[in-house]
C-alpha cells in the first residue's frame, strides 16, 4: 500500500512576484494620499430667539400706516416792483481849462510886438480889452496844443461877447489856425483898469466847415 502523500507547501515567491506587490502597495498608498479627506458634518449651533410681547397700543402703532409728509410751504407771492422810470441825465458839460500863468503882457513887452503896442493905444476902452483877451486866447490855445497855430480870433462869431464891467465872456468865438477855422469858449478877467488880464479860461471846439464861413463871417484865408 502505498502511504499518506504529504505535501508540503514551500513559500517560495518568485523575485518578479515580490516586486509586482511592492509597486502595487505604493500605487495604493498614493492614491490614498491624494483623495481628499471628507468635509466633517457642520454643526447645528443654537440660534438664540427673542420675543418682544406687544401691548394692544403698540401693535396697533406698528401696523399703522407712516403719516404722509406735509407739503412744503410755498411762499407768499410777491407783486412785482414797477419799474422807475428812467431819468436822462443832461451830458455834462466839457470842463474849461484854466491856465496858471497869464501870457499876453509878456507877448506885448516883446521888442517886435511894438506896433501891436501902437495900435493897442489908438483903441477905446472895450475895444483894447476885447484885443487884450484875443491876444491871451491866442497865447495860450498855442501854449497848450502846439499843433494849433492861432494867427487871429473873432470873438462874436456865433454869438456876441459880453463886457461885464472888466470881465468878458465870449461863447461863441472863433479862431483860424493852419488855413481852418475852429471854434472857441472863453472867459476873461481883466485888471482893474482894464490895461492886462489876470484870470483866463477857454475851450476849443470843433472844426468849422468851410461852407459855414461866410454865414459867420470868418474871413477865408488867401
């Protein structure tokens, strides 16, 4: 007969087993160490409730309606003012120059105005003051434009001087400069007795047309 057959198991691994086991334990654990971890479950916290106990009055104050906001005041109409009516207002007149210094007396002392010193003494009383306030207007128009060169005045050419005892006032006089004619405002004050001029003012006007010289008797210059 033949005996019991034993077999004996021999725990022999081949090397290419062993190696296949490692490398498939690591793929594991890898894997492993990549999944993410799972979220714990959130917590319930108690959520604390306050209870406010209304009175009749108040519940009632909470469920009305806000009141509507007033209107704002307008503001009392306000007539309008009339307007004033425009008052016109006169141009003023153009002030008179007042020179300083008196000039005529000078001009007559002069060596060459001898026979002006001549002629002046063969005239009545109002006619040598009349010349004497020519010959300052003269004087001094040149003295403050040289531009203007006053050769000759006329006193009466759109209106008659006044002699008021030894002040003349001549409104509408004239005088000739460089061939043209212009007009002249002036007031003079005379000494007492009437032989020099101590106070002068004047104004220049404008240029006089030509066609005007006859009508005012202004000489025409040849």
């Amino acid at each position: 007969m033949r005996g019991p057959v034993v077999v004996t198991l021999r725990n022999e691994a081949s090397p290419w087993g062993i190696s296949a086991a490692v490398a498939l334990h690591a793929l594991l654990a890898a894997m492993l160490a990549l999944m993410p971890l799972p979220k714990p479950p959130k917590r319930l916290e108690e959520e604390g409730v306050s209870v406010d106990i209304l009175t009749q009055q108040r519940f009632e104050a909470s469920t009305r309606p806000p009141p509507m906001p007033a209107a704002p005041e307008m503001p009392a109409a306000v007539p309008p003012r009339a307007a004033s009516p425009a008052v016109s207002q006169p141009p003023a007149a153009p002030a008179m120059i007042r020179p300083t210094e008196m000039l005529s007396a000078k001009t007559l002392a002069d060596p060459g105005s001898r026979q002006a010193r001549a002629d002046f003494a063969t005239f009545a009383s109002d006619e040598r003051m009349v010349q004497l306030c020519n010959l300052e207007a003269m004087d001094q128009i040149r003295r403050w434009r040289t531009d203007y060169q006053p050769e000759r005045v006329v006193p009466y050419a759109t209106a008659e001087e006044k002699i008021d005892g030894t002040m003349i006032a001549a409104n509408g006089a004239a005088f000739r400069s460089r061939r043209n004619w212009y007009g002249l405002k002036f007031r003079c004050q005379l000494a007492g007795d009437g032989e020099s001029v101590v106070g002068f003012e004047f104004l220049v006007g404008d240029l006089i047309p030509r066609e005007k010289w006859d009508e005012l008797g202004l000489p025409a210059v040849h």
